[in-house]
C-alpha cells in the first residue's frame, strides 16, 4: 500500500496564507533595481499551493493564466472552488509532483513559484521538479523559490531532529498530530531543564523553543514535523537548479535590496570584493545568518542598458496601500532597528497620501525640490514595499478587467467570514494580488457592499454573525460582556475603518 503524503504531514490543513513574493508583478521592482530585465508575464504555475489562497488571488486580480498542484486532496478541493468562484479558468490539481511533471497537456511557463516546498520533500521530488522547470519554464522565465537555509538553522537543526523523533518514537496515532506535538514539546522542556550540553553551547534554544510553542499548530506542524527536512546552503541550491539553466538574480524580499540595513560598512566592503555570486551569496548568509531565503531565479539573465534601467524604474507605479498615520520609518534589518529619514520619507508619503497610483518618475519630480534624489526615491521604493507600505500598481485597463473576477472572490470570501477568520486578504486588481483585510473589516465591507453606507448601520449586521456564533470582542485583553458593551465597542471599530480604511479599499478597487 502506498503512502500518498510521501512523509509530509497530512492529517492537519496547512495555514490560509498569502505570501506577497508569489505575486509576478513585484518582480518587476526587483529585477530592475538589479538592472535585469524581466519577461511578460501571460502565464503561470505554482507548485505546492497549500489552500491555493495565492494562486487563486494572483489568478483572479491579474489575467495571467495560472495552473497549481498541492498533493493534498482537501486542500486542493478548497482551492478548486476558488477558483470556481471567481471564474479564472485557474486549473489547480492534486497530483504527486511526478504526475503533475508527466503531463502533457500544460503550457510553457513564464512564471513558476514555490514557497515552503523545497526543504519539506525528498530528494526524488526535487529531481522532479528541477527536471520540470527545466522542460517548462520558458527562456527568460523567472522561478520564485523559498527555502529554509544554512548557517541559520545549523543550531535548531538537532532540536527539530530531537522533537520529530519523539513524535514518532513515543507518539501514538490516536493523539492526532496536534497532540504528538505537544507532548514533543513537554519532553524539550524536560530536557532543557536538565541543562544539557546542547543548551549550553547554543544558548538561544530555549528562547526559540518558547517562540516555536506560541505558534500556530497548523503552521508548526508543516514547518518542524514532516519526514523529510533539508535546509541547505545558497550553493548547494544554485547546484540543484544548475540542470535547468537558471541564473540567480536577486532576493525577492525587497529589503533585503538595501544593504545598510542589513550589513555592517565592513561587512559590504567585504562582500564587494567577491566576484562570483555563488561565494558571495553564501557568505552573505553568514553574515546575516540567514535562515530562510525567498529568491528570484531567471533562465537566462539579460542585463538592461543604463538608459534602459533608468526609463523602466522610472515607468513603475505604486500605491500607498495603508493609512499615511499607521507608516513607521522605523524598519528593522539584519543589523537592526534603523530609523528612515524624514526628510527623504515625509515628501514621498506626502505624495502617495492620496492613495493613487504615481510613477516614481512622477514622485522624482515631485520631491526635486526638497532636495530628494532619485537614488533616494528608489531606496525609500524598496524600503516601504518591503515593510507593507506600498505595492507595485498593474496597467489600469488590465486591472478594469480583472476587476469581474476579483469582486466575485471577495463577495465569497467576506461570506466566509461570517462563519471564520482564517482568510484575512482580499483580491485586489490593482495590485495584482492579496491585500491584508482581518475578519471584522471584511464583515463591516460586507455591510456597506450592501447599501449600508454609514458606519453605524454596520454594527448590527456584524453583532449578529458573533451572536451566532456566540463571540465576544475584547477590549484591553479583556471580554465585553454585554450586547450593549458589544455594540459600542463595534461602532467604534466601525468608524475607525469608515475613516482609515474604507477609501484605501476603494483604491484598491477591493470594493
């Protein structure tokens, strides 16, 4: 009898997650601030899509044609009837990696992503899937890829040994994987408690086993208890991918972009005496100690002229997608916490305060006069994207179009909300992706979807779907009590979304 899960944990959904990095349209932003040029994007696959929540907002907010496989059958269900929903044509399947590579009725992509996928399955399977890049990517094609890393988890890695070996060794089925989980846990804190060697010589393992243990079972469950298990270094990646012709082009997370924040003056002297990039890399990680890497490869990396790298910077539209009040110019790299400076920061957020889409082309010329270069403008681009602040904006007459599929998934979803908090996105075709919306903002948009136009009349509504469900709010750590104390408490939310958020959702054409 065979075993369908090939080692990965299948008795517990994966998390409702979307992750930013999937989305084709913030390649743009990093491939250029290299200098490289990037294709078109018409189509796209993701393997191990989890609940599909990704591929299926990348799918409805874009007019990419997306294809997904994920292994497990019930997550792939829920990500079918998305797709259903929203009516993308999205085609999303079950399969092994092996059956889904032996196709042959799938297109050549220009786009394929993975996240969280490369360092929980076998060797076999990443033979398979290299091979299937190789075969279907398209030259020029771009594979987004995530992966756990050395040196970062060189001091866990024993621990995550030690709590699996314990969840099979001692675990029972009848526990349920939630149940094996905890009881490996129980036994690391006996362990540590004992003063092991182990803990002596990597002093932060019990902080970090504290940390593990506050996170979300799903989440653990998927992240620290599959069979298969493999962080790897940057080099022994680039030999993995070497097969299918890939180049490494740059990190996918934006602030990684900007070295000050994460390496010492020395650090980046260092680093540019380097030549090759597989070296490089690598030795960025030690400094940094990195732990997990979200990449950018390209089959077939082509260098833009500097007019060419000038004129497409400056072409790229973004949109200040939270309120002007809720952006810090704190930030936090590898190095630390580093605070922005106002006098680049304040003209910029001044200008995207409307929340409308601008060139930086146009926030260049806006911010000449206060002294703010373009150099600046760019920097401040990849700093408040990769803090949240910000999104890269699709051509309008694409995101009119996408906009018939985006309004049906949302209308789906913020019904789901009535019964959950699990999806906390929206689509939006603007953007090209998923924008954060928790529950509560998701039913009062519901309420206004409907015609209820003023905050006030959203309250009962929404206190009607907790009385359901018999939920409370809490106000200060504590519970409200009363209907009356409910109410209250929801008008206030209410106005509070109807003044900060409500027109960015509009921008957004969310609603």
């Amino acid at each position: 009898m065979s075993d369908w899960t090939a080692g990965y944990v299948a008795d517990i959904g994966y998390t409702y997650g979307y992750y930013p990095e999937l989305n084709p349209l913030r390649v743009k932003l990093a491939f250029l601030n290299q200098g490289l040029a990037f294709p078109e994007f018409g189509s796209a696959c993701e393997l191990g899509f989890g609940q599909g929540l990704s591929a299926n907002m990348h799918a409805a907010a874009s007019l990419i044609t997306w294809h997904g496989n994920d292994f497990n059958p019930a997550q792939a269900g829920f990500a079918q009837e998305l797709g259903a929903v929203a009516g993308t044509g999205a085609q999303l399947s079950d399969e092994s990696f092996a059956e889904f590579a032996a196709r042959i009725d799938l297109p050549q992509f220009d786009y394929i992503g993975l996240h969280g996928i490369w360092s929980w399955i076998s060797d076999d399977n990443r033979t398979v899937i290299v091979e299937f890049i190789r075969r279907r990517l398209k030259v020029g094609g771009v594979l987004y890829i995530s992966y756990n890393t050395l040196p970062g988890w060189a001091a866990f890695a024993p621990m995550r040994h030690l709590l699996t070996l314990h969840s099979q060794v001692q675990g029972s089925d009848g526990q349920g994987i939630v149940g094996r989980i905890d009881s490996a846990f129980d036994f690391a804190d006996k362990l540590l408690a004992t003063n092991p060697g182990y803990a002596r010589a990597n002093p932060s393992i019990p902080d970090r086993i504290k940390k593990v243990k506050e996170q979300n079972r799903h989440y653990v469950a998927h992240e620290y208890f599959n069979r298969d298990w493999m962080p790897m270094h940057f080099a022994t990646m680039a030999e993995w991918l070497e097969p299918a012709k890939l180049q490494f082009a740059c990190s996918a997370t934006h602030l990684e972009h900007v070295d000050p924040l994460n390496l010492t003056p020395d650090q980046q002297s260092l680093l540019k005496t380097i030549g090759d990039v597989t070296l490089r890399e690598t030795t960025r990680d030690f400094m940094i100690n990195q732990q997990f890497r979200r990449d950018y490869w390209v089959r077939g990396a082509r260098k833009l002229s500097a007019l060419e790298q000038r004129d497409a910077l400056r072409a790229l539209r973004v949109l200040l997608i939270v309120p002007r009040t809720e952006v810090s110019l704190k930030v936090t790299g590898a190095v630390g916490e580093a605070n922005m400076s106002e006098a680049v920061y304040d003209p910029i957020l001044e200008l995207l305060s409307d929340h409308k889409p601008h060139t930086l082309g146009q926030i260049e010329q806006a911010v000449r006069d206060k002294g703010v270069s373009f150099a600046q403008v760019l920097q401040s681009t990849l700093v408040l994207s990769g803090a949240g602040h910000i999104a890269g904006v699709q051509d309008d007459a694409l995101a009119a179009k996408a906009r018939k599929q985006t309004d049906k998934l949302n209308a789906y979803l913020m019904h789901k909300a009535r019964g959950s908090q699990d999806v906390a996105y929206l689509a939006s075709p603007v953007t090209g992706g998923g924008v954060p919306v928790p529950r509560f903002s998701q039913l009062f948009l519901a309420a206004y979807m409907q015609g209820k136009k003023q905050p006030v009349d959203w309250v009962q509504p929404v206190w009607q779907v907790l009385e359901m469900h018999s939920q409370h709010l809490l106000k200060d750590g504590k519970e409200l009590a009363t209907p009356e104390e409910n109410q209250t408490e929801l008008l206030a939310q209410a106005k509070t979304f109807a003044e900060k958020q409500l027109p960015i959702m509009k921008a957004l054409m969310v609603v």
